[in-house]
C-alpha cells in the first residue's frame, strides 16, 4: 500500500498541465469519485488493523496534496489567460464612438406645436394624468348616460367615487377655467389613455394638446383663423383645410378639422381611408354651460376651444403610415429624425 501511495505522488507531482482540458483531466483522474484517490481510500479496509491509522494519514497527505496541485494550476492558468487577454489587445483600434442620442419624434412636434402657438399669446398649462369624473365628465357637460363613461372607452382606476386615466387634455381646460379669470389663453399638452385596439391608426395611449380662448366677443372667425395659422405654420403655406359640422359635449357650435393628407397628396391612402383628407383634430365655441359651471359668466364672456392628436400631426408631418412605431422603440426608425433636432 505504500508502494502505490509514493506512485501516486509522484503521478501528481509530474501530471503535465498546461490548460484547463489537462487541468479537468487531473481533478478526475485523481480526485474524482471514481479517481486514484478513491481507490486508494477504498483499498484502505483491506490493510492490517495496527498499519491502518498510518496509512490513513498518508492518504490524506497524498488528497492535500493532489489539492495543493490543483489550486495552484488553477490559479496560474487564470493569472495566463487574463494576462493573455491583455496583451491581445489592439491600442491602435479607434475608441468606439460616443454618439448622442436625438429626441423622439413626437417630442420634436409637440415643442414646435407649444412655439407656433407661443408666438400668438398662448402659455402653457399642465394637469393630472389620473382624473375624477367632474374633471373629466361632468364639467365639460357629458350626460350621464354616455358611452364615453363606459368600460369599453374608458380606463377606471376606481368606481364610486369613479377615478379615470384622464381620456382627454380638455380635463386641463376646466381645472384652469376653475382658477382664473378670463382673459384665458392656453395651450395644455399631455398623454391621455383610452380603451381601443391597437392598430396602424389608433393606440391605447397617445397625445394631444389642447387649447382654449375666452374672453369678451370671441366668435367662430377668430377660432378658424387661429387653426388655419397653426395648419399652415406645422405643414406649410399651401396646406388646405376644410371644419365639418360634428358635436361634442362641451362645444357649441362643434367642428371637426381636417386637412389634406401629406402622405398620398390627397389621392387616397390607408392613412386617410383613401379620402384624401386626415382628421387632425375638433374645435368650437365653448358652451355655456361649460362657463357657468366653472363659475365663468356666459353673458359677459365666450371662448373656442379645440384639440388635436400629436400622433397625427407627427404622422403627417413626416410621412409616418404606422403610429405603432412611435412606442416601439426601435433605433432604426428613430435615427432618422437626428437631423431634425
């Protein structure tokens, strides 16, 4: 039994390792569980009582060993390979290159929105994105009874008292009606939230502004010339514009704005339903009940308002047929808008 203890370490002693394959091949012949050592350690009951406490302590010796071994290779062939690796590097390579990033499209079109109208006397105002139902129903005169409260159109946070993701930036227009005084001229800016399908034209979640006029004798002339400034200023002089009678709730009389589409220069596409026109936004005369409920006097004053997608402009502004692509964040479809910052 000595006899094989000394070969073995001399087998360990000598085992040529110069890589890890040779250094995996060590650890199993000689310390697996089917390696030398444990054959030495098993061969242990079969030597005389009075020699086995001896022995014993010689294999041990010889498993320290066969560690001591394994350690040390390990550590020296992980000190080769990171040395290794730093001597391949190549210092003449050009440093990878630190490139800016560039703003989102609909970022760039909502900060030319708040300029053009900044020009003409509008400020900014902003609001919460989780609304009540005064905000967002009540005041702007919506019945009890429309679907525009239901489920199927609207993102309720809480029911009784009913708490919402605001669906439109007209919950803005009454919270600033609520706190001043006309002369009111602002322009309110956010992301509202409603319940649709996704598709090429429409989205859960998106953007609008909008903006709101009241003070004493403002009529529909003043609100067609307001967008037919901002229509040619966003898209050009020669852009053609065309306010179809519509309703809404708040708005009296009520108009939807469209102009013709950029994209298929009016001979039709899926952007505009092969119509030629896109719908950018809808517009009118505040109603007075509207007023009255913001403690605005009807009599004394009147306002317009309206409201408009930056989805929309963005799209036709730059020849984008996919309004999913604004929240996919793919880096090929947003690079292309470096040169417009």
């Amino acid at each position: 039994m000595k006899e094989k203890i000394e070969q073995v370490a001399e087998e360990i002693r000598t085992f040529p390792i110069e890589n890890n394959e040779q250094l995996e091949a060590f650890r199993i012949a000689f310390m697996g569980r089917k390696g030398r050592l444990a054959d030495l350690f098993d061969n242990l009951k079969t030597v005389p009582n009075e020699e086995k406490k001896a022995t014993g302590q010689q294999l041990n010796g010889l498993k320290q060993l066969a560690q001591q071994r394994f350690d040390e290779m390990q550590e020296k062939l992980a000190g080769s390979q990171a040395s290794g690796e730093k001597l391949n590097l190549d210092f003449t390579l050009p440093p990878v290159p630190n490139t800016l990033g560039t703003r989102h499209p609909l970022s760039l079109v909502r900060e030319e929105v708040l300029r053009i109208f900044g020009r003409i006397g509008f400020n900014v105002s902003e609001g919460p994105e989780i609304e009540d139902d005064w905000h967002n129903f009540t005041a702007l005169n919506f019945p009890e009874n429309h679907p525009a409260r239901e489920m199927q159109d609207t993102f309720f946070v809480q029911r009784n008292p009913d708490y919402l993701l605001r669906t439109h930036t007209s919950t803005v227009q009454v919270r600033i009606m609520e706190n001043n005084q006309p002369p009111i001229r602002t322009i309110m800016p956010g992301r509202v939230f409603r319940n649709e399908a996704i598709s090429a034209r429409a989205h859960c979640m998106f953007h609008q502004f909008e903006g709101i006029f009241i003070d004493e004798n403002v009529s529909f002339a003043d609100l067609k010339q307001t967008v037919y400034h901002f229509a040619q200023e966003m898209f050009g002089k020669d852009t053609r514009i065309r306010f179809r009678p519509s309703f809404f709730p708040f708005t009296e009389p009520s108009a939807e704005i469209d102009i013709t589409c950029l994209i298929c220069k009016g001979e039709g596409c899926n952007i505009c339903k092969h119509s030629g026109w896109v719908e950018i936004g809808g517009c009118g005369m505040i109603d007075p009940a509207v007023l009255e409920s913001s403690k605005i006097d009807p009599e004394k004053y009147s306002g317009f308002a309206f409201g408009m997608g930056i989805e929309r402009i963005t799209m036709l502004k730059y020849q984008i047929k996919d309004l999913r692509l604004f929240t996919e964040n793919d880096v090929r479809f947003l690079r292309q808008f470096e040169s417009a910052v």
